[in-house]
C-alpha cells in the first residue's frame, strides 16, 4: 500500500510550488515537497520511512524556482535558429499542401472515370453487347473502386 502511494507525484492541495513532487534530493533520494512557512515558502525533502529525516536543508522556494528559471533561459533556441525554423516549416506546410491538392485532382479523375466507365458499361449491357453477368461483374469491381477513391476524397 504505501509502495503504491509513492507513486503519487504532482501538485496537490491549494498551495502552488512549481517543483513539489516533481524533483528529488540528491542526497536522501526523496521527491521534494513545498510549505508555507511565516518566514517564507520552502521546499524540503519527504520523510523516508526507513533513512529517516534528511540531513539537507530546507531550500527557499524563490531560490530553487529562480534556478530553474534561469536553466530554462539558457535552453532556449536563439531567434536565427526560430526564424530559420519558422521559414523551414511554412515550406514544409506549402510542399504538403501541393501534394493533397494534386492528389484530391487525381481522386476527382479517377472517380469520373470510374462513373463514365459504369455509364458505358450499362449503355453496352442494355444495348445487347455485354451479358447481363459480366456486367454484373465488371459493375461491381468499377463501384468498389469508385468507392474506394470517394473514402479517400472525403
Ligand atoms: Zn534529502
């Protein structure tokens, strides 16, 4: 049971500390939790049942959250590298768009091909030309392919 409930990680409670649960203290290997404290807001490592308390101490909350502030400035990508980004995907967006245009054409085609192919074929079976089960036949594979290209249009 209480396996289980360490597990559990994240935000709780109303109190909001950007770290709590989510980090661990390097030296008791404990997730980290925050409190509010008339002196400040601190974040200080979870008991553990077995090592007892940590020997570290309490870090201020401003302190710690600062740190990853600042890590997270250094990690941003410079604004060449974004802009070069930007211009590479708005190509990659313009190539896409050509592709699905010029396949939606060809699936248009193929079902107007399809349709003027079971016109033809009925015009020929009611006409005498084509037996009644071969344009059964041939109807049904033209349909099925027509069907096929409309799924894929829509
Ligand atoms: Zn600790």
């Amino acid at each position: 049971m209480l396996k289980r409930r360490s597990v559990d990680t994240g935000e709780k409670g109303k109190l909001e500390f950007l770290l709590r649960g989510i980090i661990y203290c390097r030296a008791c290997g404990q997730k980290l939790t925050g409190e509010i404290h008339p002196r400040g807001s601190y974040y200080r490592c979870l008991p553990n049942l077995h090592k007892g308390k940590c020997n570290q101490p309490y870090i201020p909350v401003k302190l710690l959250d600062d740190q990853l502030e600042a890590l997270y400035e250094r990690l941003q990508p410079p604004k060449k590298l974004l802009e070069l980004l930007k211009v590479e995907m708005q190509e990659i967006a313009r190539r896409r768009k050509r592709i699905a245009e010029k396949e939606v054409k060809t699936l248009k085609r193929t079902i107007e091909d399809f349709e003027s192919k079971e016109m033809k074929l009925l015009d020929e079976m009611l006409g005498g030309k084509v037996a009644r089960e071969i344009y059964e036949k041939m109807e049904k594979k033209y349909a099925e392919k027509r069907r096929e290209a409309e799924a894929r249009l829509s």
